[in-house]
C-alpha cells in the first residue's frame, strides 16, 4: 500500500494539515491500514523534499496546513492512472513454510496444510460476519466494504490454493518428496536476477 500516494491523492481535494490528512486517510480506508501522525509528518516532509506538496502558513490553532503542487498533481493522476506494481519478492511465508514442509523428510505437510486451512476458514468466517453487519450506503461504508470485500477474496483464494497443495502432494508418495541435504558445494553469491525474475 502506497501510502504516500495515498495522502498525496487527498491532498489533491484540498489543504490539510496531519491529524485532518490522517482523519481522512481513516474516512477512506475504514481504518484497515491505522497510520500515526509520527508517519503522516514524515510522509509530507519527504513529499516538500521531492517538491510534490507545500507547507503552508498556520492557522489561528496552531495547524500547519500543506498544499499539493503542480508536480504533485500530476504524480496524483500518474498514480491512478497506473496499475498497482505487483511486488519481485517471492517471500510468501505460508508459500515457503509449505513448501518446506513437503520437502522436510519426517516433516507432516498434510497437518501443516490442515492446520492453515483451519485458521484460513476462520478468518474467512470472521471477515464474512464482519461485512454483513454492514451496509454500503455512505461513501466511508462503500470504501471500507472494498477493503474488507478484498481481504475476503484474499482469504478466499488463500483457502483454494491450499486445497490446490494438498491434492498436488496427495499425487506423490511422501518418500518421493523429501530432499536429503546435497553433497553438492553451492556457488556463491545469489542468484541472478533472471533467475528471479523467471519466478514473479
């Protein structure tokens, strides 16, 4: 999550100073993503730095109010215009936990998977419930039903790749799974960025 095009697009409908630009961060993510006002100062100080927001003078309460630029409008309308950048980090700890576990000679991966899967459908359960308690009829209810909407679909698909995991392993007997440690010397250094790459 971007914060910092996230309080640059707000600033766009306006001057705020920091406890208003977090109010309204909250307003439009139902406060799934809680930010300090430590975060927000900071946040706008590197964004005066790139010269993407201005300080402002204070009012009569001691608020410093900050103003979105030029440039920082067009970063905006960049920002919305784009895709969301999906991440080069292959580290999904569930993801690495089991393949290890499917590899690890002794290891039980169907109880390791049995294990996820339950507290999956769980939080699954709690989010469903969640949702249904409420209704979309304000624009903060609209925009924190999407958030949680996608922490659903995320749970979702969570639980159907795990049943996915286990009827893989369930095709192999576990013997034919396990790796032994190689005698093999490894190279050194990390692998090339191709090699990366070639797994995103």
């Amino acid at each position: 999550m971007s914060v910092r095009q996230s309080l640059l697009a707000i600033l766009a409908q306006g001057p705020c100073y920091g406890y208003q630009l977090r109010h309204e961060f909250d307003r439009r993510t139902g406060s799934v993503w809680p930010l300090n006002v430590g975060q927000i100062y900071n946040t706008l100080e590197r964004l005066e730095r790139d010269g993407l927001v201005a300080r402002g003078a204070a009012d009569e309460h001691g608020h410093v109010y900050w103003e979105i630029t030029a440039t920082g409008a067009s970063e905006v309308d960049r920002w919305l215009a784009s895709p969301a950048p999906r991440s080069q980090a292959t580290r999904n700890e569930l993801a690495i936990k089991l393949a290890v576990a499917a590899t690890l000679p002794g290891a039980d991966a169907a109880r390791v998977i049995a294990a996820q899967r339950a507290a999956s459908e769980e939080h699954l359960a709690d989010l469903t419930a969640t949702r249904a308690t409420r209704e979309d009829d304000s624009p903060e209810e609209l925009a924190w039903s999407l958030l949680v909407d996608s922490m659903i679909f995320t749970a979702e698909a969570e639980v159907r790749w795990l049943d996915h995991v286990q009827t893989r392993l369930a095709q192999h007997p576990v013997h034919a799974l396990a790796l032994e440690l190689t005698t093999d010397r490894p190279k050194r250094g990390r692998p090339s960025r191709a090699d990366v790459a070639a797994l995103v």
